[in-house]
C-alpha cells in the first residue's frame, strides 16, 4: 500500500461520496470516510437490504472462484472492477483451491490501486497475482494488459462482479462484457451479478444513492442481465438472486442481486 510520491493519495476525493469505499462500508471495512457512510447510510435507511447484499456479493465471488477452481479446473482469472480488497479475495480462493492459479485485477480508481499493492503478494508461490489500472470502458486494452500474464490459448474467467450498474446504457454494458469475454477461448466462463429493480426498496435505495452524491447505479431486469450471457451455457443454476447460487447454507433468502456464471463453448 506505499504511494512514494504521493501522486496517487492526491488524487483521493476524500469528501466526495466513492462508490468502491462505500462499498467497503456496507461489508464492515474501514476503507472509507464520513463522505461515503453518509451516503451508505441514506441509502440504508430506505434499503437496509443493502448492507445484506454487499455481504452476499462476496460469498457469491467466493463459492463462484472455489467452484471453478476446484471443479471447472480453471487457474487463469480477470476480475474487472474488483474494488477495495477485503475478506478472501478472487486470488486467496483461487490460489488455495488450486496453487497455479494466476489472477488479473482490473480497475482504475487511484484509492484501489494504493491498496493494490497488498493485494500483490500471492497466497502460494506457484500462482501469479498482478494488478492492470485500467477502465472497463476500455476493454481491448485490458484485454492486452491481460495478455501479459495470462495464456489466452488457456481457459479463463472472466468476472464483472456488481460493477456494470455504473454504466447506464445496457448496450454498451453487453459491449463491454462481450469484448472482454469473447477475447478468451473455448472452454473459457463469464461470471456476472448486478442489482435488479426487483423491489420498489431498492428502487428507492439508488435514488437515495444519487441524491447523497454518490455515482448513479442502474438497476437492471433480470431479463436484461441475461442478454449477457447469450451465446453461453448457464451454469446450475442458472440466473438467480446471487444467496441462491450453489449456497453454502441452507434456506438462503433471495436479494435484489442476480448473477449467474456461464461457459464459452
């Protein structure tokens, strides 16, 4: 997390609402400011749900990376608007499924790639974990970014992990994913979730989240997050609120988040 010459601190909007570092907020971490809890707290009061989902994401991410780890047999990883690290990152399920597994993080926020550097110490000294400071809106250049630690002769997987609800055109959100998946070869797995305007709460929850001048998200139909997957086989279960996917638990409570994870053919 050492910022030598401070460029990178600089750039941190410390009053200003962030959505990586509310994030961080709603899953217990203490990467944020009075700024960002001001603006995750608006948006709980009309959606306590929130601070669930956040939860829910990352349990999602991780029964996602084990499964395909372990059972896909997948060691290659680009995780694409990864955000703050917190508990058991892609690469630390990853890597302690499988020891060889070589995990890409993508984003361009200046506050995550500070904390990047924790995130490049590798859990085992056989995988690779390296970071790309790059914009989802600009796939073709982390796909090349990508290129120079990953084998794209290789299987891999490529996440969007509640990232996409920052772009507001659907189209180029199917774009953006379609460019970046369809880069990787046969054999390969697309894994995406977003928040669903499956609940006038959470309606309202995005609209507090606007008006406490945090970054608009768009919540989309389940419908609309499965035109990202045509062309793909879905995975068991399918699309489903994210609790739902392979739980771990028993009697998981659905959420206003969908996701599913699908394979190239």
């Amino acid at each position: 997390m050492v910022d030598p010459d401070g460029e990178l601190a600089a750039k941190l909007q410390t009053d200003v609402p962030h959505a990586a570092r509310i994030w961080n907020y709603w899953m217990g971490g203490k990467d944020n400011f009075q700024a960002d809890r001001f603006a995750g707290d608006a948006v709980a009061e009309v959606y306590p749900e929130i601070v669930v989902m956040a939860r829910e994401s990352r349990r999602f991410l991780i029964r996602v990376v084990r499964h395909l780890a372990a059972e896909a047999g997948i060691r290659q990883f680009i995780d694409v608007g990864t955000g703050l690290p917190t508990m058991q990152n892609t690469h630390e399920v990853a890597q302690t499924a499988a020891p060889k597994s070589r995990i890409v993080y993508v984003d361009n926020d200046p506050m995550v790639l500070v904390h990047a550097r924790a995130l490049l110490a590798n859990t085992t000294s056989e995988g690779l974990t390296t970071y790309v400071p790059a914009d989802y809106h600009d796939p073709d250049l982390i796909v090349a970014e990508a290129r120079k630690s990953l084998d794209f002769d290789e299987p891999i997987a490529v996440m969007f992990m509640g990232v996409m609800g920052y772009e507001p055109d659907m189209d180029k959100v199917r774009e953006i994913v379609g460019r970046v998946s369809g880069a990787t070869p046969s054999g390969s797995y697309l894994v995406l979730w977003d928040g669903t305007d499956t609940s006038q709460a959470v309606v309202d929850g995005a609209e507090r989240l606007a008006q406490s001048g945090g970054v608009p998200y768009i919540l989309r139909s389940p419908d609309d997050l499965a035109t990202c997957f045509e062309g793909l086989t879905l995975v068991e279960p399918g699309l489903v609120p994210i609790p739902l996917w392979r739980p771990d638990e028993p009697d998981p409570v659905a959420i206003d988040a969908y996701g599913a994870v699908a394979r190239k053919p």
